[in-house]
C-alpha cells in the first residue's frame, strides 16, 4: 500500500511538471509581472522570408522582455491557407514555454477558415490560456494574476464568458484582473455598412464586462483587444506615436463607460499601425501595441512590440520595445 502511494505521489508530481505553465499566473517575487504584447503580425505564408523576419524580431523581443505572459492582439493572419499559417504562429509562441493569449483582428477570418476553425487550432497550443466559448471560437476571458502561487493545478480561476459562474474561489487573492475581448470585424448594420464602419463590442460583452468586472471594482483590471474603442481619438497628454486617424467604430457600444465603472485602469489594442501611443481618457490609460509584423501591411513605424510591468500596488509601467531599445515610458497611475 505504502509503495502504491508513492507510486501515486510520483506520478502527480511528474504530471504537475509536465503541467503547461498557464495554471495559474503569479506576480515575481519583486512584486512585477511582464506582459509583453504583439500585436498586427500580418503573416503570408507565401512570403518566407517575411514570416521569419516577424519571427526572428519576436524571439529577439521575448529575449529582450523576459514576460510572464505574451498577449497577441489581432490580425495574425493576412493569406490562407490559415491552418499551417495558424499552427506556425502556435508553433512559435509555444516554443517560448511561456504563457500566451490571442484575441483575433478584423483580418483572421478573411483567409478560408471561420474563426471556429481556426480556434481549435489555437487552442491545441501547449502554452496558451486561451478557451473556447460554447459557439467554438475563442471565448472572451477574465484572467486574475495572482500575489503568491498557490497549489499547482485544479486551481484555474480563469473566467470565459459566458460562464459567469465560473470558480471564484481565490478571487480574493488576485490582484490584477486581465480581459481578452473579442472586438470582432466589421459592421453588418445594413444602413452602416453602405458607409462602412468596424464592428463593435456587443451590449452582451458590454454587460459580461460590466457584471464580471463588477464582482471586484477595487482591484484594477486592464483589457487586451483589436479595434480602438471611439475613446481613443479623445486621449489628452499621450506619449508615443500618433500619426494616423483612430480607425475605430462609428457607433459607441459604451464598453469604455462600463470599464470605467468597474475598475479598469488601462486597455491595449492594435489595429492602426501607424499608432502606437498611450494617452489618458476620463483617468483610464488608452494604449495602443506597436505593429509586430511583417512588411505585408502599410507601416511606418519601427516594428516591435508593448512591454506592460504590472506591479501588485495596482499601478503599471508601459514602453515601446524596438530595435533602438526601450522608450516612450509611461508610468500609470503616475
Ligand atoms: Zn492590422
Ligand atoms: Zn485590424
């Protein structure tokens, strides 16, 4: 009985080695936790040697940020076929063995695969945190980050919409909530489109938000996503690039307001490649990535990539990773 045990003890133990390291993201024991975001890789598979120069930058960018978690932010994907160009983007992220996420851009869905399909093969990635919703695309997630590790495994508290009765558990040890939302494409209001509009959160993830979020306004969260919200062309005193127009949505979907409502202090996105400052909206930082991908797509910016440190006090520091080093630093709350 006794080596029976043993036996077990060995086994769970090898097991929670082998475990993927997304159970359960902690802070450092300096108090910091790095979020390194990518953001526009706009990959072709028919042009090589473009999808290993994005590579190669961001294995040189990883090496650079050293993060706890890599955060994607939409349109990976800018030829088909999308499933070997999908499973080379997992491929790569998982080679870091460090936890990564991926919220899709208006461009991911235009290769031959619906997002359905292509969200399973996302999800097969050993590293990622990302889960699917019931409709088979990747849901939108409430991940807590947590002061000390607790036990590893059985212990994920991450949160997919929309099952808003996920585990709560150890909700109260968190002290930084990370959200990936899908920001979708573009409009199908019949009377928008004629004029042409990008899609907008919906009332029901303005409401998972609200009601998600709401459950621990006093501990800050911050959202990852695609499209800028309207707010993003009203930041004052931003640091950083801005040199085209906020292509967002015409319609306010009013995620910024129910945001502000439950304790978020800043969001990251992507989608203008030209773009790459942080500014302040109503005391919310709005921050946009810096382009990450290859020469597919209009970009005159340096490609690199957003170093986010969070620090378990509830502020963060953000900058621009590039190949002229660090810079635009921005500390919020100041
Ligand atoms: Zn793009
Ligand atoms: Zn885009």
């Amino acid at each position: 009985m006794k080596k029976f045990i043993i036996v077990i003890l060995a086994l769970l133990t090898l097991i929670e080695a082998c475990a993927p390291s997304t159970d359960k993201l902690t802070f450092r024991p300096d108090g910091t936790f790095r979020i390194l975001q990518f953001t526009d890789l706009h990959l072709q598979l028919f042009h090589p040697d473009q999808v290993a120069d994005v590579f190669t930058r961001m294995d040189s960018l990883v090496r650079q940020a050293d993060p706890d978690l890599i955060a994607v932010t939409g349109d990976l994907l800018y030829s088909s076929p999308a499933d070997s160009l999908m499973q080379l983007i997992v491929g790569r992220l998982d080679s870091y063995a460090r936890p990564w996420a991926i919220v899709y851009g208006n461009h991911d869905h235009e290769h031959g695969l619906t997002l359905a399909q292509l969200s399973p093969i996302i999800t097969s990635g050993r590293h990622t945190i990302n889960t699917l919703a019931p409709s088979g695309v990747l849901a939108d997630m409430e991940i807590p980050v947590f002061k000390t590790p607790g036990r590893a495994g059985g212990d994920r508290t991450r949160h997919a919409r929309p099952f808003i009765k996920y585990r709560h558990a150890r909700h109260d040890r968190a002290s930084f909530y990370l959200f990936f939302l899908d920001s979708h494409a573009y409009s199908t209001d019949p009377i928008d489109y004629s004029n042409f509009s990008y899609a907008w959160f919906e009332p029901e993830q303005v409401e998972w938000v609200r009601h998600t979020a709401g459950q621990h306004p006093n501990t800050p969260s911050i959202a990852f996503f695609h499209i800028p919200f309207p707010e993003y062309a009203e930041v004052t005193n931003y640091v950083g690039e801005w040199t085209e127009p906020v292509c967002c949505p015409k319609y306010n979907s009013g995620m910024f307001g129910a945001m502000k409502e439950t304790g978020f202090i800043a969001t990251f996105c992507g989608h203008d490649h030209d773009n790459s400052y942080a500014g302040i909206y109503d005391n919310v930082l709005l921050a946009y990535g810096r382009y990450s991908g290859s020469n597919g797509e209009y970009n005159h910016l340096p490609k690199g990539a957003r170093l986010i440190t969070l620090r378990y006090d509830g502020s963060l520091q953000t900058c621009i990773l590039d190949a002229s080093g660090s810079h635009d630093l921005v500390s919020f709350p100041e």
